[in-house]
C-alpha cells in the first residue's frame, strides 16, 4: 500500500464519528499491494492502531474484513459481493463497456472509464488489450484530477468558479516530474482541452505512459464522467493523439445523456 502523507490534525481525526472511520478503513483496504499490515492501514487512514484493530474485527464479525496469517488484513468476501453487485447492475456501466471495446479496438490502446469524486478521478471500467505493456489502471483506483487525462476532461466542462474551487490557489501535489502543479497553469491549459474537446496527460501520471480522454456530458451540461485511452509514450506520441483524439471525443459523445445516453455514473462530492 502506498502511504499517504497525513497532514490531519489530531482534532480532525478524533472528530470523526464510528462510521466515518470504518469507511476510511474500507478504502484502505481495497488499495494495491494487499493484503495490509494493521500498520500499513492505521498509517493510511491516520487512525490510531487500537482503533483500527477493534475496526477491523468488527468488519471481519461482519464479513466486510478477511484477518490472514501474519497479522495481514484484506477485503472480505461481503465487500467483495457488493462491489461486484453495483458494477454488474450497473446500467450506466453497461452502456460504457460496449463503447470501452470498440475504442480498444479502433485504438490498440487501454480505454477506460472514470468519474469524479471531489478532486479526483475514479476509474470504473476499462477494456485491456491482450497484448500490451503493463499500464497502471485497475477498477476503483483513484488519481488526482489535474494528473490525469480523464480528470484534466472532467475539468474542462466544470464552471470557472468550481474549476477554481476544486484546484485552490497553493502548489498542486506532483506525482512525477512532468506532472503540472500550477493552478493557474492547469486552468489555462483547460482552455485548449475545450477547444478541441479532448485531454492529454503527457507523463504527468506516470513515466513514460500518456492518455487523451474526453468528458461524457450529462443532460444538465455537467460532466458526470470522462472516457479514455492509455499507452506508453511511443504509441501515443503527437501523431498518435491527433489521430486517437478525435475517436476518444466521439466514443465520449456516444454515452453522453446530453447526446441521447443513458446517464453515467458520477460520484460527486464538492
């Protein structure tokens, strides 16, 4: 599990209620890189490791927690059950997979699904090629929005106002060294993603993989998602984006409700 620096105060996490603290437990343990050492979780969550031993037995009373050998935790199978249960009963995500195909296809390419939660973007779908290169997207990992193709697409068709809000005025966290973490830098470049209706992330995610993705609008002119592609950079060099954009754009257009689709799934908080 990657450890997330935790600049919370100790009055933040003792403000947390019973369940807000089990929900950040949750999410600590569907991360990469499980199963989890109660340490690695309690380091995660900022929680103290008392807490989130008696946390982790209670879910694992419940079936939401699985305890291994070695003092290691993962996902149980009752959260396993409902993950898979939303994703299958999805409406939203069956209209996407289709389209997910297709554009794997056309492209070569790994094309995803996300949407946005607060500042990021979470991934909900993706069609894999057979034969690729490993590329870092996996179902319900989450990356900042201005690292990504797909959260740089949802930004794009927010309000000024709420694009403002969303970035803030301090330096952005930086995932590589290519990744932008001027606002003010991030908002500017917005303006040519919505010129030619898609988004390039060019290494800002991860060395040597860039991604084009395009916002799937909803009928209230909203984002309520975004679709894209991923590849290593000598697949989706210059040429390779001004010849897959335009597809990313389209296949968006084909699930939007502002175009006739069904409403995608969109989890929006702030």
């Amino acid at each position: 599990m990657t450890k997330a620096v935790n600049t919370r105060t100790g009055h933040e996490i003792s403000a947390k209620g019973p369940v807000d603290k089990a929900l950040e437990l949750l999410d600590a343990l569907v991360q990469p890189e499980g199963p989890h050492r109660l340490a690695d979780l309690a380091a995660h969550t900022g929680l103290p490791k008392p807490t989130v031993h008696r946390l982790l037995g209670t879910l694992a009373t419940n079936g939401f927690a699985t305890a291994l050998p070695g003092g290691r935790y993962r996902a149980g199978p009752r959260l396993l059950g409902l993950a898979a249960t939303a994703l299958a009963d999805s409406p939203e995500l069956r209209l996407a997979r289709p389209v997910l195909a297709d554009l794997r296809l056309r492209t070569g390419q790994l094309a995803h699904y996300s949407v946005r939660d607060g500042d990021t973007a979470v991934h909900l779908a993706h069609s894999e090629p057979a034969d690729t290169y490993r590329i870092p997207v996996r179902a319900g990992g989450s990356v900042p929005l201005h690292t990504s193709a797909v959260g740089l697409a949802m930004l794009s068709a927010l309000p000024a106002q709420e694009v403002a809000d969303t970035l803030g005025s301090a330096a952005l966290p930086a995932i590589t060294p290519r990744t932008v973490t001027d606002p003010e830098a991030v908002r500017a470049a917005l303006d040519e993603v919505r010129t030619r209706g898609f988004a390039v992330d060019d290494e800002y995610t991860e060395p040597d993989v860039r991604a084009v993705a395009a916002p799937v609008i909803g009928a209230d002119g909203r984002p309520v998602g975004a679709i894209g592609i991923v590849g290593p950079t000598f697949t989706l060099d210059d040429a390779g984006v001004a010849m897959y954009g335009p597809m990313v754009r389209a296949a968006a257009g084909l699930i939007s409700p502002a175009n006739g689709g069904s409403s995608p799934l969109g989890l929006v908080h702030g």
